[in-house]
C-alpha cells in the first residue's frame, strides 16, 4: 500500500523584507487508507506544507531548502517537473482552500473536469465527458449533466467545493489532500463535505490529509494529528493521543478554547494571549515561549526537539514533563 513519508521537510520565501521559513524541519507519514490531520493557527505553515508536497510554491520566491517527500520511496521533492506532472491528479489529489478561485472563472465545469481526465487517462472526449457526469453524480450535485455546461459563478459555495473534489478525485488518487475544504461554507454544507470526503476515502480506499483550523473536524474525522506552530510541529500522535493525553501546552490551549455542551451562555471561551509570531522575527528559544504560561528561562535560550511521549506520541516542548 501507498506511503507518504514527509522528512525534515524546509521551505523559505524570498520577500522584500528578507529570507524566510514558512515550514522548518518538518516530518510526518501518512499511512495507506488513513487520515491524518494537520491542525493550527492561521500562518503556523499547513499550507504551505501542502504547496511544498504538491510542488506548487510560488515561482521564484518558494523554494524547498532540503528535506524529502517520499512516494512509495520516490523523492517528489528531486523529480523532474514532467515527472512530477504525472504524479499531480493522478496519485495525489488536492482539494484548494477557496473553491472559487481554485476554478477557472472563464472555462465551463465540465470543461475544467474533463481535462483531468484527458490528461491523465488514455480515453476519448466522450467517454471523458461520460466520467465526468458520473463523477458529478457521485459527489452529490444534482442535474450533472446541466452543470457540465454552467460556470463556477452560476453554482453556489457548497456546489463549487464539490465540483473541486470531484477534479481531485477524478483519477482515483492514492492521497487527497484536503486543504480546509469546509472554508466559507455554512455549518449544514460542512458537514455535508466532511461526510462525503468520508464516504468516497471508504469507497476507494484513499488516504486524506486534511488541514484545518477546527478541532471538532479534527476528532470526528482523523486517525493521527500533526499539530503545527510557527512553521514547526508542535505535538503528534492518534487522535486519542492529542485530544486524551495532549503534552504541549499550544495543544492544549487549542483543546480549552473549543466550547462544549455545559459552556456557560454568556461566559468567556479559554484564549491563548499573544500572537503567532512573525516569520522574520522568530525567537531563539522555543516558539511558543511568549505566549506559554509554564514558560521557564530554558525555554528562551532553548529550541525544543521533538521527543517520545509513549509509542507515537510526540511532543515538542522542554517541560512537558512539569506541566
């Protein structure tokens, strides 16, 4: 079966105020019909993760710096771009954060679908025109046949977020990675998205990699979690790891800000104080320490590693013990 194996992946921008790592040291697997999540603040590098798995960074100022993406033992980060071409779409998938610019404005659905499938497949543009309308059916959207002729801008949210999987799962990949696929979509549509993912995962025996800011999506629909900070991983391990047994105190303070059935109405959710810090201005020490509040003067002169809680779990924190 198919293994993703990420390590000490590095990823750094040239911007106009300097060289910086959006993704520093980074490892993770992704196990054959699992899914694993990858969780955290807004700027903590999951997406960026996933351009630099895809080899989608921007041209010039993305580059990775070192480190592997392993494909059943096949390094994407030194295949040649042709190479790399056939790999897109057809053994991995990618569902893009927003649906609407992740869909050519100016090119009908149907258009955008079949190409997949003609690039990809060895078929005709019927049969591809005949995939594409089961491919639609299968996703969920009503009067495929129609909808191969509208415009993105003709279908609503929920409608264009399935017409994008149904693109990423066209060639029947071994991964999809699901780059917060619920964004902007209201909470009936979100649910309707996860259960799908859920469903065709089943139906093809795929793996997800999912990337989100939610922990409740997290805990309904993950085998294993990564969570991220500041371009480093923080705390991994199994779902029961992370949500029964969380080490890190970043983890935590994401757990205690979730509200829950016996949250007072008009009572104040858990925060955590400060800001993720900036890319150019990152401390010596551990990332977190500014905003920890089990912080100790190690912890500014220090860079935690990652070491073993038990089994899987891992967690990146000098004082995990203490806590």
């Amino acid at each position: 079966m198919a293994v993703l194996s990420i390590n000490n992946l590095i990823t750094e921008f040239d911007t106009d105020e300097g060289r910086v790592r959006a993704v520093d040291d980074v490892s993770f697997t992704a196990q054959a019909g699992k899914t694993l999540g990858i969780v955290g603040e807004s700027g903590c590098g999951k997406s960026v993760t996933a351009l630099s798995i895809m080899r989608l960074l921007p041209q010039p100022m993305g580059q990775i710096v070192s480190g592997s993406v392993e494909l059943d033992g096949a390094d994407l980060t030194r295949m040649p771009i042709p190479e790399m071409e056939k790999i897109r779409g057809a053994r991995i998938g990618m569902v893009f954060q927003e649906p609407m610019t992740a869909l050519n404005p100016v090119h009908t659905v149907g258009r955008q679908l079949t190409e997949a499938l003609l690039i990809h497949k060895d078929i005709t543009p019927d049969a591809a025109i005949r995939e594409a309308v089961g491919l639609l059916d299968r996703v969920g959207i009503p009067s495929p046949d129609v909808r191969m002729t509208e415009y993105p801008h003709q279908l609503s949210g929920g409608m264009r977020q399935r017409v994008v999987i149904a693109m990423a799962l066209a060639c029947k990949p071994d991964f999809l990675i699901a780059d917060e696929p619920t964004t902007a979509l209201d909470v009936t549509i979100q649910a309707q998205i996860l259960e799908l993912i859920k469903e065709l995962q089943a139906d093809m025996g795929m793996s997800v990699i999912l990337i989100t800011h939610d922990l409740g999506v997290i805990a309904e629909t993950c085998d294993e979690v990564v969570v991220m900070y500041a371009g480093k991983v923080a705390e991994r391990g199994s779902v029961f790891d992370i949500f029964d047994r969380a080490a890190h105190p970043y983890t935590r303070g994401l757990l205690k800000s979730i509200p829950t059935l016996n949250t007072e109405p008009k009572s104040t959710l858990s925060a955590i104080d400060g800001m993720v810090p900036g890319l150019l201005d990152l401390p010596a020490g551990c990332r977190f320490e500014n905003r920890c509040t089990f912080s100790h003067e190690q912890c500014i002169s220090k860079a935690p590693d990652l070491q073993a809680v038990k089994d899987q779990h891992q967690v990146s924190c000098l004082r995990w013990q203490e806590i």
